[in-house]
C-alpha cells in the first residue's frame, strides 16, 4: 500500500465520532482564530486585485467571499478565501518541525465544498481536522531541507495536500479517489521563498487552496493521479527536499492528531521572529526605558529566523514589513505592539521607527544553532535579546518558547479578544458574537451557511 493509499484509507474511515473531545475543541479555537485572520485581510490591496482579476470568470456563485459578502464559484472562493487569511499573517503559525501555516489552505477548501455541498457543522470539523493532519504530517516529512535548504515555502507545497484532503472528505471521496486526489494535488503543488516579502506570499495559500479543491473536484469526476506521489522516484519529496523522513507522514496515523500542536500567534509579522519581539516588549515593560534611549538591540536568533527575516532592512511595503527583523523589533520597542493597527504603510516612513531599526543587530546564536534549523520542544524558533541604553545599562531578556505556544499558550479569552479585534475591522457586535457561538455549537449547525451567513458586513 502506498503513502497515498494509506492515507486515503485513514480520511475515508475517520469520522466526526471518531475525534477526541479535545481535538474537537481545539479545531474550534482554530476555525475561530483562522476567521479572525481572513476577515482582517479582507481589505488588503492585494485581496481587492485578486478579487477583481476574478470576478469576471465565475459561470456559478455558489461560495461566499468572507468580509465581502459576495458569491462566487467553489474554485474562486477557495483561493480568494486562502489568500485573504494568509493576507496579514495572523492566522496560525506551524506545529514543530513542520514549518507550515496550515490553515489558509485547507480551511478555505473545506469551507467552499461544505458551502456549495450545503454539509453540516461535524462533517466541516472533521474535514478540517482531517486536512491539518496530512499537511502538517507531509511538511514535517520533508522539513527543515524542503525550505531550510531548497527553498521551497512549505504552506503553499503541502499546503496543496490539506486542502485536497479537507475538500475531499467533504466530497466522500472513496478510497481510490482520494489516493487519485492526493497524485492531483503533489503535481501542482508550489510555492517560493523569494515570494515571502511580495504579494504572490497570499496567493501561496490561496493557489495551494484552490488546487487542492480542484485535486478533490477532478479525483470525483475519475480524474487520476499518481498513487506514488510522494514516495516515487519522480515524486514530490524527492523532488522537493534533499532529505526526508516518509514515515513522519503516516506513522501513528488516528493515534495522535497534531491539531493539537498548534501556535497562536499574536503579531502580524513571520512567526519566526515572535520570540524576539516578545523580547523586546517584556522588556520594554518589565524596565520603563523610552525608545530615544536605546542605543542598541541585538538579537540572537535561530537559523530560520534571519534567513526569512534578517535581509530587510528598511522595508517598502507592508509586505515587506512582515519579514523585516530590524523594522518589527523597532515597532516593538516604540509601541510595545506588533498589531495590525501599528504596521501600517504610514510605520514604514516613521523616522523614529526607522532610526531605532538601524540600531538593531541580529545573528544566529550558536546554542540554537546547535538545535537544528528551527528548534526543539524546549525552545522553539527562541530569541535572546539584549537592550543597551545610552547611560550604559544593558538589559537581557531569553524567550525560549513564544507566547503562544503549545507549552505556552493563550488562554481562551486571550484567543477570544484576539478574534474581536481582528473581526470588529469589518463586521458588527452581533456579528461577531454569533459567529462565536455558532462555533462553540458547531457539532448542531445543519448547514454551515448558518455560520457563514455572519462573516460578510
């Protein structure tokens, strides 16, 4: 049996019934936490440039446009959907090792085939657990050489595959289909880190949405692809990665669902540099200095952290932003915040922004380095930073696992307050209140429109 067949019969055979009642409430918190994310990109530039580019080639309008309000085919909403909340990086960020976002693409998926199909609550959930599943398990596979060292961005690569897996377990593919699916989804799958400061990062998430969608469309029509598509010679990790792991992809499959491994994040920036900034802003409180005092902030990093994040230095666009080291940890110092609200276009001009982001030097620190390319369970992507001040004081400050995290996590009503700035940007009070307990209800939503219906203005 192949890596394909094998996870076929695992998505084919799982249902809603079979799913811990912990890992029904943490894909909750994350539907939550990605709708969040998706309602603040709605007004983006580049969301409008996409909606606009496809707003003429839909036949059908069967799928809503979340923050917009208008309808669209299946295909359209998937990758309009993924790239709006991959927009401003505030959804979640990657379970260890992984090195993935794994909700832009699959959520969007499965979101447009339970909209078109008119499927219920449970069977939304399952596929959403279901698809976080493949494509974490298939980037930790092949990370950290499939973007450590080859340069690919892991959430539009397997990101392909969550999103095949979601849409096409609310198709009920069979098992065959489905392993044709996932032989659909690897060919297409893509995606650059030379993209990570532009545009084309959103559209990572909303092309892996839309592609895995179609995988799941084509398979159930009697499309066909390779079954050998991740383990073949010509296939998708030995293409991808110049080292890999093919058991991480099925071993201890229904046994333990990675779901449960995910990190919230709090800042709209790459999730690689949170520790620092949460550096940063600790001290900042715990020490009460202005930021015309500081003459210097270095920060000792992962390997992961500057290679995405440590070549901008005085970045042009908000994009950009999002991957400049030097600019967010001035942001922080000055702000105490890395919201959505402080980085703006007008930030990337703020002379005392970037003043401050001049002073700020960053390098791998040899102990991490010594951890591998993205961390442990100890310390995971951590930072340490040190703040001198100009009367001579250094202050210090290690954040071994950002706030966030697993064995540092958000509390509900953190996630909550979070979910409440990020959809007040576009919808009403009552609005928002339904949307939270449609979800903490999802299991008794007949029809997911019932939940969608709240995410348009």
């Amino acid at each position: 049996m192949t890596i394909s067949e094998e996870l076929a019969r695992f998505i084919t055979a799982t249902h809603y019934s079979d799913l811990p009642e912990e890992i029904i409430y943490q894909a909750k918190l994350c539907i939550l936490d990605w709708i969040g994310a998706t309602l603040a990109g709605a007004k983006e530039k580049s969301i409008q440039i996409l909606l606009k580019v496809l707003r003429g080639n839909s036949e059908n309008s069967d799928c809503t446009i979340i923050g917009i309000g208008e309808k669209s085919s299946c295909l359209n909403a998937a990758i309009i959907n993924g790239s709006m909340s991959y927009a401003v990086k505030l959804d979640q960020s990657s379970p260890l090792g992984s090195m993935i976002h794994p909700q832009p693409p699959m959520i969007p998926a499965a979101l447009s085939i339970a909209e078109m199909e008119r499927l219920n609550g449970k069977e939304f959930t399952c596929a959403v657990v279901l698809g976080f599943e493949v494509e974490a398990r298939v980037a930790m596979a092949i990370n950290p050489s499939h973007m450590g060292e080859r340069g690919f961005h892991t959430t539009g690569t397997c990101g392909t595959f969550g999103a095949a897996a979601a849409a096409g377990k609310l198709l009920n593919l069979k098992k065959e289909q489905m392993a044709h699916a996932f032989g659909i989804a690897g060919t297409q799958a893509a995606g650059l880190i030379a993209s990570l400061g532009t545009d084309s990062r959103s559209l990572h998430a909303g092309k892996a949405a839309y592609n895995g969608t179609l995988a799941a469309m084509l398979a159930n029509k009697g499309f066909t692809g390779s079954f050998e598509i991740f383990e073949g010679n010509g296939g998708f990790c030995r293409a991808m990665a110049n080292s890999f792991d093919l058991s991480k992809i099925i071993e201890g499959l229904g046994e333990k669902y990675l779901i449960n491994e995910q990190r919230f994040v709090r800042y709209v920036t790459c999730g690689a540099m949170h520790a620092a900034i949460d550096g940063v802003i600790e001290l900042r409180k715990t020490h009460g200095f202005q930021p015309d005092d500081i003459e210097l902030i270095d920060a000792r990093v992962f390997p992961i952290t500057l290679d995405l994040c440590g070549k901008i230095q005085e970045p042009q666009t908000f994009s950009e932003a999002q991957f400049s080291l030097p600019f967010a940890l001035a942001i922080a110092a000055v702000d105490g915040e890395v919201s959505i609200r402080q980085l703006t276009e007008k930030r990337l001009k703020d002379p005392r922004v970037l003043n401050l982001a001049k002073k700020v030097r960053a390098s791998v620190d040899p102990e991490f380095m010594s951890a591998g390319y993205t961390g442990s369970e100890s310390f995971y992507q951590s930072a340490k930073v040190k703040i001198k001040i100009k009367n001579g004081k250094e202050f210090y400050k290690r954040i071994d696992l950002p706030k966030g995290s697993p064995q540092n996590p958000f509390s509900k009503e953190e996630i909550l307050e979070k979910f409440y700035s990020l959809a007040s940007l576009v919808l009403s009070k009552s609005k928002i209140e339904n949307i939270i307990e449609n979800l903490e209800n999802i299991e008794k939503l007949n029809d997911i429109r019932k939940l969608i219906n709240f995410m348009v203005p």
